[in-house]
C-alpha cells in the first residue's frame, strides 16, 4: 500500500479492547509498514499478496487518496470485502489472548483462503475520513447480556487509511446448537446512516460513497465503540 499514498505523515491509532480490559496506542509516520507477527511467509507472499495487488489495491487506492463523489459497483465492493475479512482475521490473532481461540474458526478460515468466500455472521460497512492524515485498526470484543437465553460474541474491527474507513463485525452464538440460526443481522442507528452505510452481505447495487457526514478521529472512536449496547429481543431474555 505504501506505492500509492502520499509522503505526507500519517497519524496512526490503533485499539484492543475485550471486556473492561483496553489497549491504545497513536503513531506518527510516513509508510504504512506495521506488520503483524501471524502470517506465515508462504501465505504472505502467495495468496495474500494476489488478494491485495490484485483486489485490494485498485478496489481503495482512489478512496485512500481523495474523497471526491465516486460509485462503487458490487464487483469493488466485493473486492473491498475480501480485503477487509482478510485484515480483520490477521487482528484477530495478533489481539487475542494467550488462552483465547480464534474469532473465526479453521474451517471458515481455510475456505476464505481456498476460495476467497467471506463467511455468514459478518456483516461490513463503509464510510470516510473527513481528514486524509489519519489511519485506524481498532479491534473490539463484546458479550451479549449473561442473562440473556441465547449468548453471542461480537468482534468489530474498524480499520482505514486516508480517507478510506470500513467498519467490519463478526457475530456468532456461544451455543450454536440450542440458538437460532442464522445468527439475526445487525441494524445501526439511523444517526450512523449519516456516515456509514452496508455493504456485506451485498445486495447486488452500487453505493455512492462519500455519505453526508465523514469521521473526524473524535467521532471514528465512538464509531468503533457503537456495539457495545445491542438491543436484543425481549423473548432472548
């Protein structure tokens, strides 16, 4: 990603939280050259490399650098999907604990690998910095209410570069047998619709990005933190 942002310095944030238990950390600096121990080197070079240069990078290098009106067609936005499950796997194993498993489980993991298939129980959305001198990678973990009848786990990841911001969430039930299936999809406030919309799963049609509101850092930290509180069926209870 390095060959197509600006020299300019960046401010990089990145965030861990699971339960009460936070991690912050802010940066400065000019490359996009953070790498995560947990890759292997034959999928860092081999498969992942072809996801980014052949997908990632033409799907976001205009969204990274400008914020001028653009469509995105289900084809990019499927792109930007696979990208974003991709860097939403890799933070999961740098964040997670020494006695947590992955959010994702190996089967999930290996078909995405295999045929770049974003699993059910995620769902993403899309939205813009107001500013271009900022970059993101915020891991969060929630619980659902420990009375309520059918217990899930949630794990947001918001991550960006310049002006280009993604918002992605896994769900899934703690005891998958006894619950409902499919796990029920994620609605936002209408607030939220101001500066972010859905865009996985796709519904086959285009979006037009930017929205009508874009993140200053403020706001992208509350963005972030915005499913702590899930309202749940009153029968869950």
């Amino acid at each position: 990603m390095n060959k197509i942002i600006t020299r300019k310095r960046f401010t990089f944030a990145s965030f861990k939280q699971e339960g009460e238990r936070r991690e912050q950390r802010v940066w400065r600096k000019r490359k996009l050259d953070e790498k995560l121990p947990v890759v292997c080197q034959s999928c860092n070079n081999g498969w992942m490399s072809d996801l980014e240069n052949k997908e990632a990078k033409p799907a976001i290098k205009d969204l990274i650098l400008s914020d001028k009106l653009v469509t995105l067609s289900p084809e990019r936005l499927q792109s930007i999907a696979r990208f974003a499950f991709k860097t939403a796997v890799i933070a999961d194993h740098y964040s997670m604990s020494a006695v947590q498993s992955p959010f994702f489980n190996t089967a999930a993991r290996h078909r995405f690998r295999d045929t770049l298939q974003v699993p059910g129980g995620v769902q993403m959305w899309i939205s813009a910095f107001k500013e271009s001198g900022h970059g993101a990678l915020r891991c969060v973990y929630h619980s659902g209410p420990p009375k309520a009848r059918h217990c899930f786990e949630l794990y947001a990841l918001t991550f960006g570069v310049g002006y280009f911001l993604v918002q992605l969430v896994g769900s899934k039930w703690l005891d998958p047998v006894n619950a409902p299936a499919p796990f029920p999809f994620l609605t936002s406030g209408k607030h939220w619709d101001k500066f972010s919309a859905p865009f996985w799963p796709s519904n086959g049609r285009a979006i037009q990005w930017p929205f009508d509101k874009q993140f200053n850092l403020a706001w992208m930290i509350k963005f972030c933190q915005r499913w702590q509180q899930v309202r749940i069926p009153e029968n869950w209870l």
